[in-house]
C-alpha cells in the first residue's frame, strides 16, 4: 500500500530580467487543493492520473507552487516560499513511502542559484537515505549535480513547443511505482555538453534536436531505459551549470546508460551550429511585410515573457508606426499604468499613454499613443495547451490608427492565442500580429500565416545570446565563447547505494 508525497514547484527565470520576481508571483496550492490539477494538462496531473488507476496508492498531495516566467526570485520571496514547501513536505513524510516531485528546472533566487537543488538535498534528508524520490522536469531546466545526487529516477519534456507535461508526469510516476514494486536498482548517466543553443531546429516535430529526442524515446520504447531525455537549460538562466546535458536512467547497467547518453551527447555537439536563432533585421522584416499577402506574424522571442522577459517592449510597434505599416496589427503588451489608466477611463474613451517601456528601462523607451479603449477585463483565462488559468491583472484593448494592443498588468505566458480570445480578439483579423514567445505549436498560427519572421529586437531573453552578457555559467561554452572544446565524459548516479 505505497503511499506517495506529492509536491510541485515551478519556476523559470531569465537572470537579465531586470525585475526580480516575488513570492506572489506563485500560485500556491496547499494539501488536497492540488488534486485539482487533476484533468489538466500538467506533470501533478499526468502523475495523479497514472496514481489513480491503482486502487493501492494513497496519495499524500503536499503543497504545489507555479509561477509564470519571471526575473530572479528575491531572496524574501524564496525563504517564504521554499519555507513553506518544506514545512509541508516534513508535515506528512513520516506517512510516506516515495516521493514524486514536480519540477521546471530553471529557477534561480537571490542567494541560491540552485533552487531545485535546495529543496531536492533538503527533501532527502527529512526523507532519509531509502525513500524513493523521483521528479518530473522540463527539458529547459538546468539539472545540476546537487539535484542528480538526491534522486531515484527522473523524466523530462520530450516535446517543443511543450504539449507532454502530463505525459511527462505519467511517466515520472510510473517510474516512481516500478521502483517500489519491482524493486528496481536505478543509475543515472549524464553527460553535459557545453552549449546553449535556441532557434527553429528545437521545435522537435520539425527540427533536428526533435531527432535525437525520438532516440531517447526509442531507448524509452524499447526499454533500454527507463527514462531518457536531452535538457538544453534555459539560455536566459544565468546559473553556474547552465548547459545541455543528457541524462539516461537505467536499471543497474550503468555501463549501457553511459555508452547511450555519449552517443546522443556526440550526435548534438555537431548541430549545436543549427541549433542558434535565425533572426532578422526588424526594418527588413517590416518592409518584406508591407507588399506580402499576409498574414504574418513578428515572433519577438527577445520579449517572451514564457522565457522570463519583461513583456514591455514596443520596439516592433513603434519601428511599424515609423515605417508607416498601414495594414492591422495585432500585439501584446505589459503594461500596468496604461491599463490603469484605461479601466479609469472606461470603454469608449479616449486616453493618451506611455505605451511599454516601464519595466525593462536599460533596453526600451516609453511611445505616447493617444488611443480608444476598445474593452477591458480583469485578464482571466485559461491556455490552449495546458487548460490552466492564467490572470494577466486588470487587461485593456486599446486601438489606435491601425493597432490593436491587448494590455495588461502582469507578465503570463504568452505561448497561445488564449489571451487574445480572452479579450475579445482574433489574430485571424489581423495583417501582422506580434507573438512574443520564441515559438508557438504549429496549428496556432505557423498553419494559416504566409511568414513568422523572428525579429531581431532587444530583450531579456533575445535569441542572439551573446548579446546578453553571461557573467556566472561554467565557461567557455557555445555560443558565447569562440574556442570551446567537446570533451564529453559520463558521470554516473546511483540512488540505492544509500540504501
Ligand atoms: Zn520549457
């Protein structure tokens, strides 16, 4: 009758966000409060979901924390919130057998630059040396050897754009059960590579990082692993073990699993060239725009707020105004004095404003619109992917000549259309809409635009890495550094030798 502690905590950050991020970022769930994740698609729901189909497990769900994207989380925000996810995890585990833990990867606080690492170490110690732990991660998080040391087992992201985090889940926690039923004996082979890598060869149906993630699958499938996966970390979190790494659990034989992760680590350092963002200059891609048919879409991956950027820039907007763009645009901004102050003024009006520029001060300036509030609302909505809510605070369309701009007060995901549905609007009336996330599932807008230009624009998160100024990641590496040497090595990780 296993019964099984279940936490989640989840945060990506980009370390050139100049704005840090806070406790109230996160959407806490405590106890019971996060079997209601159940049905959507999230890692704690693929896990509840593979628990539920057996009749002998009792769950112990814990204490559950997500957080949009964000800049560096304050060192405050971080006591309070890694507090109380161990006062949580230490109030149940004397009734627990395993645990299963529901992770991003990338966070980063004040002080502690290996979060996940903090709480897996602090986990495993008020578990002790025999419990089983195993965590669910999202292949841009950054597995550092703090956390491979406390863990059973592991599964990550085999999709990009993300649509398997359940799946992902479903597969941590069958790990998780066949190591307290069949008693396995798990070692885990990793082997980092020194590269960051970002651009249209991730999107894994289409692009060549999408091949070897079907090799860890087929090692997956074919059951000479139990769990197989290609991290690329976050290129936006600055943190001493930034890399890509792949990481091969087996089951006692280690020799195999180190000899498969060198092979896939071997077969990425080659592409790592592919693997780089393709951009284009912003006055090219607006005067390539004005004579196409259209649609097209300005992807502006520097201000994805999925990636932990700001969210301000009108860099695009204000080079259309300029270049005297006269069809309709469609774009997204964070805002929260604009949006104030059209909920002041309520719909119908006319309000002049500093459009963007508030919040990442260094990279934008702020442009005066003078625009009609079209509509307004509190900003609420739930993604087309994961069908989790998302509150974006007091939102306002306003428009003004040929744009249209969904305002609002607090960064979130911009990776769907579902903010712009929310609000009203339909990126299938426009000419030009601007998605500020470095890619979207195909089916969004890829399916039915003429042209997604990635647009070379500043940001926090701009896909031209070097312009972004690493100062603690291990170096050298690609593409920061212009000598780099591959020499791979596997270390090997083996929970039950604590046992
Ligand atoms: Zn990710």
């Amino acid at each position: 009758m296993p019964q099984i502690l279940i936490a989640e905590c989840m945060q990506e950050i980009s370390s050139f966000n100049p704005l840090p991020s806070d406790y109230d970022y996160f959407h806490i769930q405590r106890g019971v409060e996060l079997l209601g994740q159940r049905g959507l698609n999230s890692a704690v729901a693929g896990a509840l979901a593979v628990f539920g189909t057996r009749g002998d497990v009792t769950l112990l769900p814990c204490y559950g924390a997500r957080s949009g994207s964000a800049g560096l989380l304050s060192a405050a925000g971080w006591q309070r919130l890694s507090g109380e996810l161990l006062d949580a995890v230490a109030a149940r585990i004397a009734e627990a057998d395993a645990v299963f833990v529901s992770l991003h990867g990338a966070m980063g606080a004040e002080g502690e630059l290996d979060p996940e690492g903090f709480l897996l170490s602090r986990i495993r110690e008020i578990a002790g040396p025999a419990m089983p732990i195993v965590i669910s991660l999202d292949l841009h998080g950054i597995l550092t050897d703090r956390m491979l040391r406390q863990v059973d087992g592991l599964a990550i992201y085999h999709t990009y754009p993300h649509v398997d985090f359940a799946d992902t889940g479903a597969r941590a926690a069958r790990l998780l059960l066949d190591i307290i039923d069949r008693r396995l004996d798990p070692v885990i082979a990793r082997v980092t590579i020194p590269a960051l890598v970002r651009g249209d060869e991730l999107i894994t149906r289409t692009g060549c990082y999408g091949d070897l993630i079907r090799e860890a699958q087929r090692l997956e499938r074919d059951r000479v692993a139990l769990a197989a996966g290609i991290m690329i970390g976050n290129p936006f979190t600055d943190v001493p073990e930034l890399c890509s790494q792949v990481l091969i659990v087996a089951e006692r034989d280690g020799e195999r699993a180190a000899a498969e992760a060198m092979r896939l680590a071997q077969e990425f350092w080659p592409l790592r060239h592919r693997m780089q963002g393709k951009l284009i200059a912003l006055d090219r891609a607006i005067a390539q725009a004005k004579w196409m048919a259209g649609p097209v879409v300005f992807t502006d991956a520097a201000d994805a707020t999925s990636s932990g950027a700001t969210g301000d820039s009108n860099v695009i907007l204000a080079a259309l105004r300029e270049a005297g763009y006269s069809r309709r645009v469609l774009a997204q901004i964070v805002d929260p004095q604009a949006a104030r102050a059209a909920h002041e003024a309520g719909v119908g009006a006319q309000v002049t404003v500093q459009l963007g520029g508030g919040l990442d001060r260094g990279r934008f300036t702020p442009m005066t619109v003078t625009a009609t509030v079209e509509s307004l609302s509190r900003g609420c909505g739930r993604f087309e992917t994961g069908r989790s809510g998302f509150d974006a605070g007091p939102t306002a369309v306003l428009a003004f000549d040929n744009f249209t701009v969904v305002v609002i007060s607090r960064t979130v995901g911009l990776v769907d259309r579902a903010l712009y549905w929310a609000n009203g609007v339909d990126p299938q009336d426009f000419d030009l809409i601007v998605v500020k996330c470095p890619h979207t599932e195909y089916r969004m807008y890829d399916a039915w635009v003429e042209k997604n230009f990635n647009i070379d624009a500043p940001g926090a998160t701009s896909a031209d890495l070097r312009s972004l100024g690493h100062t603690i990641c291990a170096r050298p590496i690609y593409p920061l550094d212009a000598e780099v040497k591959f020499d791979p090595s596997p270390v090997l990780y083996h929970a039950p030798r604590r046992r």
